[in-house]
C-alpha cells in the first residue's frame, strides 16, 4: 500500500504560488488547482448544481449549462451572505474531489494549490502545509500587472486574508519568491525531502 505525502502550496495574492506549482508539475508532482476545479466542479457536478439552483433558481444557468457568473456576482453583491451560502457548498466538493483525485494519482507525493487553505477546510485534507511569500511591494506590483486591479484594489483583497506571519507559523516549509533568490533549487530541495518522507511499501 503506497502512503501519499500530500502537500498544500497556499499563499497570499501575489506572492507566486502558481509558479511554484508549474515547478513542482515540472518535477514530476501532480498538482491540483482548486481554483480550475471548483469552476468545473460547479457546472459538472451534479449535487453542487442542484444546491446553487435551490440557493439562487433556475437562472443561476445558461442554457448551455454554463454557470451564469454575473448573475451570481449580482446575488453576491446585493446580499454579502450569499458568500458564504456559495462556500459552505463549493469547499466541501473540491475538498471531496481533490481526495478522490490524489487517490489515483501514482507515486508518493501530491499537491493541492489553494489561497484558502484555512477558511476553505482542504486543511484537514493534506499531510504538510508549504507557504510561498514575498515582500509586500512585490506582491502587490505583480498583482497589479497581472490582473490590471489598482493598488487600493489589490491591498483591499490582502486585507481579507490571512498575514504572511500567520502563514508562516502555521507552515511546515516556506519558500521564498520575491526575486532575489532563484525560486527551482528551493523547489528541488523540498521535493527532495518530501519523497524522503513518503515510504512507498507502507504495509496493510
């Protein structure tokens, strides 16, 4: 019986946790994106379907099936409970498909990217915790040219989650993207001692 390391790569907006999870599929690591997923997992699964329409009608869907996201965003909008009335309802599903996906992935370590490893429960999901950062100027100079948000946006949307220091204490390995230090060798060393941890003959 293979024992599965499974690995979560959080951190908060800007800091490159996409790029390290593009590194890590590089070496070899499966990695799945809950932000994809929970967008597919919200048109093909069929008991979030029948939940988002009891929340928010029929109309909550295109009639090619598609979810309607403005229409979603304008329920959001008017009643900010909404939210988390949507939450209780995706996180569970992702959480349960990402389980069932890391089942049939091969090898002895997987990974999950998530920015709400915490607040979305996929925490009780993974085996280590790992925390990419960078400093706060950087972070947000990269949201802003990737996304075309302003600075006030992007600092409104870091106020809402969770510190880089209350990332890193609940952290068990942190990589550090800000520019200065080539990002792939730190990849490489924490794959190294993941698959060193990971006993690929674990017994029944």
């Amino acid at each position: 019986m293979r024992n599965v390391v499974k690995l979560a790569i959080t951190g908060g907006i800007g800091s490159g946790k996409s790029v390290v999870s593009r590194m890590m599929n590089v070496l070899g690591v499966p990695v799945y994106d809950c932000d994809a997923n929970a967008k597919r997992l919200m048109v093909e699964d069929a008991a979030l379907v029948r939940g988002l329409k009891r929340m928010f009608g029929e109309e909550c869907y295109n009639e090619d099936g598609t979810l309607d996201r403005e229409f979603i965003a304008s329920r959001i909008f008017t009643h900010s409970d909404n939210i988390k009335r949507i939450n209780a309802l995706v996180h569970p599903a992702v959480k349960r498909d990402f389980e069932l996906w890391a089942s049939r992935q091969k090898g002895g370590l997987v990974a999950v990217e998530t920015a709400i490893l915490y607040e979305s429960g996929m925490v009780d999901a993974v085996d280590k915790v790992l925390v990419v950062w960078a400093g706060k100027e950087t972070a947000i100079n990269r949201t802003m040219k990737r996304s075309g948000m302003s600075r006030t946006q992007v600092e409104s949307r870091m106020s809402n989650q969770m510190s880089v220091d209350e990332l890193l204490l609940l952290s068990d390995y942190s990589i550090y993207n800000d520019g200065d230090e080539p990002v792939m060798p730190q990849v490489i060393e924490l794959v190294e001692q993941l698959k060193n941890i990971s006993n690929f003959e674990v017994s029944n």
